[in-house]
C-alpha cells in the first residue's frame, strides 16, 4: 500500500497540436520533421504578455525568463503589452492548474487564447520551479518521465490512485496524458533521462516499479539541473556575428545546414522598402527575420514551410541602413539537399 505524499500539483499539459502535412509527404519526412518543428529557430525574440495576474506572481515568471536567458543561450524574451504583438500569453486561472503549450505550438493557438497558465501561487520556491518548468515547455522541452527513453515501469494502479486524488484530482485521461503515456522517439532529441530535470516531476514510494533506484521516489531539486543547462544551450547556442552569412539583393545564396541544424544570415537594407525574403529548393524550412538590435534581436516575421511543397516566403518593409538577422532552420533535407535563400 502507497501513501499518499503528493502534496504538490503538478504540471497538466494540452495535447500536442497536431501537425498538417501535404498529401504524400513520406513517413520518414513527416519523422524528422517531428522531431525539430517544435524547437525555435535559433535567435528568435519570443514576446510574452500577462493577460492577468498581480504584480508579485508576474514578477516570480519575469525572474524565471531570466534565469533561462541568464544561461546564455540564442534565444530572447521580450515583454509586450498587446495580444497582437505577443507569442506566448500568460495566465494566472487558479481552476485550471498550470500548463504551457509546447515549443513553436504555441503559434498556433489563436491571439485571443492563452497558451501558459498558473493554476497557484508563485511567490514560494515551488512557484519559481513552476514558473521554470512552464517556460521549459514553451522552449520545446517536454515531460521528462515521459521519455521512450526513461525506462520505467509503473505501478499502474498506484499512479491512478494517487493522482485521481488530493490535491490534482486528475481523470484517468489526465494522468495517461501526463505521466503514463510515453512520447513518440520522433518527439525526443537526447537518449538519456534526467531524474534532476526541471521538466520532472517529483513521485513518491511505491509509483515506480522500475529502474530499482526510484523505488522509494523522484526527487528532482526543483532548479534546472547540468543536463537541462547543457540541451538548452546545445539547442540554442548563442548566434555569433562572425558566422553569420552576408545577404545581397538578387543574390542566391546556399543554405549548407542540414536537418536539425540551422544557418544565420545578416542584411543590410540599402533603401527604405519592402523586400521580399524566401528560399527555393526542397528543404523544409523555418525562416525568422528580426532586426538587430544594440542588445537583442527584434523578431518581425516568420515562415514554416515544413511538409508542405512550397517554399518559405517572408515580406517585409525594412529601413534603409538597419541590419536585419535572417535564421534558417531546417527542420528535414533529403538525401539530395539543395536549398537557398534569396532576396528581392
């Protein structure tokens, strides 16, 4: 018999948005591409906006952006006060516990909705753990315990058992989503688990059967451990100037990454007017443009033409003398790669 230790509510996710493809786009296009959409492409500005909340709860979520964009990744956040500038939008419904989208998910989900939630209050230590793990969603990272990868046997009964209960008081539908079910290996880069991940939850004796060593539990510390440092970093490294890739008008230009990997152009607008940005080729691509700043980049636009035969296609009206980043994601190439971008 298990007792019943879960004094915390835990994170409950929405279901993947489920992606479109075009008719006849193969099983194993339709993989890689899975298995890279959801991550940024690197040197995105992602726009946050509260919708609601006290200042003191807003705060805890603020210092927790900072902590991811303290590791010193590509990625930045900037706060915005309009829904039609935003990306992500910030909740605080205390009858709907707390939940993120995941990853680039989270432009899909119409301006008037939400896509973070927190279900309680921020202002102790395990707030900044929820505020943490939350944005972790929003980077592309998903529940670690969930990994194909993790190799764990539950106590099936015990896990309905104890979750159906105080204080989440989950559905079976619920705690299959959220702990039970296992991700597709195309929804996961990384073989290993991390038992000390922000992204996992804390389980009490008598839920995990096996690996022998979490009999008695998963403790993770509630901070971000070495691993989730280290893949974030890895996923989003910062975007140097010196190796970015000079653009010029009517110029085509090779895109050499390879799927899963990205290249970073740089433009000089030389008059003030709309340009027209896109690739040709058969890769699948994301495509973010963003004016460089004197500390951060501005994002301005994107384009995601994964499993779809068309190509990205971005304009734009840009003042003459500003430098513009241009980040190229390629999300699957085939065996035959031939890719570009080019302006006009």
């Amino acid at each position: 018999m298990t007792k019943n230790i879960s004094s915390k509510r835990l994170c409950s996710q929405p279901p993947l948005v489920k992606r479109k493809f075009a008719r006849g786009v193969s099983s194993n296009r339709m993989r890689v591409i899975l298995s890279t959409v959801l991550k940024w492409a690197n040197g995105t500005d992602i726009k946050y906006m509260f919708v609601e909340g006290a200042t003191a709860q807003k705060n805890v979520v603020r210092a927790a952006f900072k902590k991811w964009k303290s590791l010193g990744i590509g990625l930045s956040f900037t706060e915005v006060a309009m829904r039609e500038e935003s990306m992500v939008r910030i909740g605080f419904d205390y009858s709907d516990g707390s939940w993120s989208y995941v990853g680039r998910d989270v432009l899909t989900i119409p301006k008037k909705e939400i896509t973070m939630n927190f279900g309680w209050d921020l202002t102790d230590s395990y707030g900044m753990t929820t505020a943490l793990h939350e944005i972790g969603h929003t980077l592309g990272f998903q529940h670690e315990h969930q990994s194909p990868f993790a190799g764990i046997t539950w106590n099936t009964k015990a896990v309905y058992k104890e979750f159906s209960g105080p204080p989440n008081k989950w559905p079976k539908k619920e705690i299959d989503s959220n702990i039970l079910n296992k991700l597709s290996a195309n929804q996961v880069q990384g073989t290993d688990w991390d038992p000390k991940s922000i992204m996992e939850y804390e389980f009490g004796a008598g839920l995990v059967l096996k690996p022998a060593a979490y009999v008695k539990g998963i403790f993770p510390p509630g901070t971000l451990s070495k691993k989730d440092i280290d893949t974030v970093k890895s996923f989003y490294p910062v975007v140097k100037a010196s190796e970015q890739i000079k653009l010029d008008i009517n110029k085509v230009t090779r895109i050499k990454a390879q799927a899963g990997e990205q290249d970073d152009f740089v433009f000089t607008a030389p008059l003030t007017k709309k340009y027209t940005f896109q690739t040709t080729g058969n890769l699948d691509t994301v495509v973010v443009i963003s004016e460089i700043g004197k500390t951060e980049n501005h994002y301005m636009a994107g384009d995601d033409d994964s499993g779809f035969e068309d190509n990205a296609k971005i304009v734009l009206p840009l003042v003459k003398g500003r430098k513009y980043l241009v980040n190229v994601k390629v999300t699957y190439a085939p065996e035959k790669p031939n890719g570009a971008v080019v302006i006009l």
